[in-house]
C-alpha cells in the first residue's frame, strides 16, 4: 500500500507540479514586463507634468513683474516722487496683490537699495507697509543683481526662504523673487520691482501633479546644486539655507553623477529605479544669480538660462518594485495551488502520520523541558544552602572566603573604597548562659535582620562564626562604614523579644573597620586589622565602633 501510494505521488504530482510552476512561470514573466514598461512610462509622464507646473508659474509672475514695471502711476513715482504719486502706485499694487493672492510681497526698491512702497499679503489680504517699517535691502542679492541687468530684463531669484530682519522667517516661507529694473523719463536708474511669490503655492501644485496613484512616492524636486526643495522626508528640505552640508548628492552620490550629468532618462541601481528630467524655467529675457542664503550677502555670479536648473527625481525603491512586479503572481499562485490540491488529496493520511509523530515529539520535549527546570531549581537551592547560614541566612565563611578576595582586587583595580567591619555581640556568652540558647538564636536573627535592613543592596553581609559578623562593603571609605554601622546598631538595639515571660534586654555589639588600602591589600590582612580594631572597641567598653590603626601609626 504503502509503495503504491508513493509511486502515485511520483508519477502524477511531480510532473504535473512541474508543468505548472513553469507556465506560472512565463505568465508572471510576461506579467512583470508589462508591469515595468507601464510602470517607467507612468513616472516620465508625471515628472512631465510636474515640470509643466513649474514653468507654467514661472511664465504666469514674469507677466504680472512686466505689468507692474509698465504701471502708469510706477512712472509717476520714478518721475516726481511725492506723496500722491507713491499713493497711486499703493493702490495699484493693493489691486493686483488682492486679485492675485499668491505674492508675499509686492515692492518698488528705489537705487539706494530702499523700500519705497511695499505691499505684503497677510492674513488673506493686502496690507501697506507703513514707511517706518520699510528696509533698506541695498546689500540682498537680489537686489544687487537686479540692478546689475538691462531695461526690461527680468531677474529670478533662485527659489529659497524669506529672510526678515536678517533671519530666516519662521515659518518657514519658501519664496521665489521675480525683480526688473525700472527707469525714469529721462533714462536714469531708479531702483527695481520686484515680487515675492508664495513658493508654497508653486510647490504645492508640483506635488500635486507629481502624487503617486499608489506607493506613496514623493518626488524629488532639486535645485542646480543638489539641495533638496521637496523632498520624501520634509527634514532634508532647504538644508543650503541652514548651512546643511548634506544633500541628495551626498546620499545618492552614484546617482546624482548620472542625474546631473544628464537632461532626462531613466536608470537602475542598488537604491531602486531611478527616474529624472531637467526643468530651466528661465525664459526669453530673464536672467539670474547664484544667490546667497545668507543677510547682507552682497551680489552674486551671474546664471545664465542653461544653467538655472531644477532636477526633478523621482525614486521607486527596491522592495515596491518587487511588489509591483509580483502583484499578480497571487492570481497564478491561487491557480495553481488549487489544482495541485486535488492531486495532494491522496497525501492526507501521510500528513496525519507525521502530525501524531509530531505531537509525540513536541510531548516528549516538553517532559524533557519539564525535568530540565526541576533540575535547574534544585541546583540554585542546593547553591544556596551551600553559601548561607541556615540560622540567619545570611552569607557563610565559604562565600566570604570566596568573595572577599575578588572584591579586594576590584577595588584596587579601580583605585575605589572598601571596608571591612567585624562586628561581635556584647556578653553573648552571659547572655545564653541567663536566658538561653534560644534566646541567643532570636537575638542573632533580629541583628541579622537590622543589617539587612542598613547595607545596600552590594554590601555582603557574612555570619563569620558564633556570635561574630562581618560586612563587605564595597566603595565605602571608613567614615561612611561608621556612619552605616552606627545606625545598624541603634536599630538593633530595638529590637525586643520575650523569653520565660519576661523582656530580655537592650542588644548591643561592638565593631572594628578596616578599609582599603589604608589597612591592607589582602584578605587575610584586612581581616585581621578589623578583629583587632574589634579587640580595641571591646577593651575600651563595649557598644562601639573602631577604626583600625594605620600600620606604622603610633598606638
């Protein structure tokens, strides 16, 4: 039976299995290159319309900066100056930031490089400047190198932030500058005009145009040095005006060879498809300069048309283009899957087999999981009773032998504090002899207790033998060792107990300390320097705390 079935799967599911992967396989082929022309053909088609939008505004404020140099009342201000024709050529300018909505400001700067009128666009309506809030922009580059061009030359700004008062305005207020420069009757200079475009509104519409149907890709659009103007993630927008070092160059290095050596094309490498086309916005008669992010920056090298330039870049990452390519192959898959289900019908009694000796397997490992945390318990609690004292629980002589050592060298190594204390009760002896040893069990857990209750959490506290304690205290200098030993013994003389009915009596210890490495630099030193220092605290009276004797000090 057990061979019938086996040569059924053989000579049935495995050729026709294989069949099937290899149609599914030249449809999701053919699938994945339609898929890929499609999809490149979408991203030149959207990088198109996004440098469309960018032209388009360009175009649309060349034609309002030409309207305004052309003004009637521009002319009589350039002529006569006074109050009544500045009024006029106010009025204008209200009109036109009114009907248009999309300038910041709107400004005749006279050729000393001074506000003459000025008309800003706040909270959704025009608003007049008054005269003594008017600025002299006489060292912005905008102004230099508007002057520097010929009559009915328009100059554009490269596309950056508002400065206000030297700062760059918060928030922040992306801004294109359109600027001509204006002359009197008679031929003399006499300043420019020159409008802020609300750049939101000319990126706004870029991002618009360039949305993606689905993934979410955000396109690039840089300027001529690499500096992001939109970017996927708004933190890497406008680094040049912070003083950034970072741009898409420095990200993308290999890329940006290729993009900025190219006017348009499409390419593949490790960081996904790359997709780009050059955009130089500047038209017949205008002109521009490098400009400056910075205050009082002064003239900048001129630009020519060829090279005012915005990159826009767009970038499919790896993983969305395995997504896409794969979209369809669910569809195949599906196919397939169900008609290799009716030939693996015939394999379910073997799939139960392995699904009882599976669950055989899994019992047998969690018995074996089961056994293996018993053991490891009663390893720790055999661990245990090998380093604590059953009466106090405290640590053993062997865990001190142990430890003391290491702690010593720790704390040489580090050039840190450590204190040794030898503690012993007072009378203990005469205390089990009047009430007991009973008594004297009860006593030695509630002094236990109080020192558990005073050290910190990496002081070691050891039952050193009969009525005699020692403590381990780590980065402890001698008095701050007095100070924790003072207060354990005022605890432990609270503590209370009755025996035979009756409240026996105050406990009190005496306690030697010797410290690191004023004593010693051994264990076996350090511990005999803290037992005589108890020596000394019981021959001068008991219920105190002494400090060893420097070796070589005078008794």
């Amino acid at each position: 039976m057990r061979s019938r079935l086996a040569r059924y799967l053989l000579t049935l599911i495995l050729p026709s299995g294989l069949l099937c992967l290899i149609f599914v396989s030249s449809l999701h082929h053919e699938d994945q290159v339609r898929v890929r022309e499609n999809l490149e053909a979408a991203e030149e088609l959207r990088l198109v319309a996004g440098a469309r939008s960018l032209i388009g505004d360009i175009e649309m404020i060349a034609g309002d900066i030409r309207l305004m140099a052309s003004l009637p009342s521009l002319a009589r201000a350039l002529d006569k100056g006074d109050a009544q024709s500045l009024d006029a050529l106010t009025a204008d300018l209200v009109a036109l930031s009114a009907s248009r909505r999309l300038y910041d400001q709107l400004r005749w700067i006279d050729e000393s490089g001074m506000e003459r009128v000025r008309v800003d666009y706040v909270q959704n309506q025009p608003f007049v400047v008054p005269v003594e809030r008017l600025q002299n922009k006489a060292q912005r580059y905008f102004f230099i190198d508007t002057m520097k061009l010929a009559p009915g030359e328009i100059y554009v700004s490269p596309l950056d932030l508002n400065i206000e008062q030297g700062r760059v305005e918060t928030p922040l207020k992306p801004t294109l500058r359109l600027g001509m420069p204006v002359v009197d009757r008679a031929g003399r200079p006499r300043g420019i005009v020159i409008v802020n475009y609300f750049g939101r509104f000319l990126l706004d519409k870029f991002s618009d145009v360039t949305e993606a149907r689905e993934g979410g890709v955000r396109v690039n659009l840089l300027n001529r040095d690499g500096y992001w103007l939109v970017a996927p993630q708004a933190a890497d927008e406008w680094g040049f005006m912070f003083g950034r070092k970072e741009h898409f160059g420095t990200r993308f290095p290999e890329a940006w060879t290729r993009i900025s050596a190219g006017a348009s094309g499409q390419f593949e490498d490790d960081d996904g498809l790359w997709s780009f086309i050059t955009v130089r916005p500047l038209g017949a008669g205008m002109a521009s300069a490098a400009g400056s992010p910075l205050a009082d920056s002064g003239g900048s090298a001129s630009i020519g048309a060829d090279q005012y330039v915005w990159k826009v870049v767009s970038r499919i990452p790896p993983d969305m283009l395995i997504r896409m390519a794969n979209r369809s192959l669910g569809g195949w898959i599906l196919i397939t899957l169900l008609f290799m289900g009716a030939l693996l019908a015939g394999a379910f009694v073997l799939a139960r087999a392995n699904q009882r000796r599976d669950a055989m397997a899994e019992s047998l490992r969690a018995l074996n999981r089961r056994l293996e945390e018993k053991v490891r318990l009663r390893t720790e609690e055999l661990l245990q009773q090998a380093i604590r004292d059953p009466l106090t629980s405290l640590f053993n002589r062997r865990y001190l032998d142990e430890t003391l050592p290491r702690e010593i060298h720790r704390a040489l190594r580090e050039e840190e504090s450590l204190a040794v204390v030898m503690i012993d009760l007072d009378h203990f002896k005469r205390f089990n002899d009047q009430w007991g040893h009973e008594a004297g069990d009860i006593v030695l857990l509630g002094v236990a207790e109080a020192l558990l209750d005073g050290l910190r959490a990496s002081d070691i506290a050891c039952r050193y033998g009969g009525e005699e304690l020692l403590v381990v205290m780590p980065g402890a200098d001698a008095d701050e060792a007095v100070r924790r030993i003072t207060a354990i013994a005022a605890q432990a003389r609270t503590v209370g107990a009755r025996v035979m009915g009756r409240e026996i009596e105050a406990i009190t210890f005496s306690a030697g300390v010797a410290t690191v490495p004023e004593h010693g630099e051994s264990a076996e030193v350090l511990v005999r320097a803290a037992d005589r220092a108890l020596y000394m605290a019981k021959e001068t009276g008991r219920d105190r705390i002494v400090v060893a004797r420097s070796p070589g000090s005078v008794e």
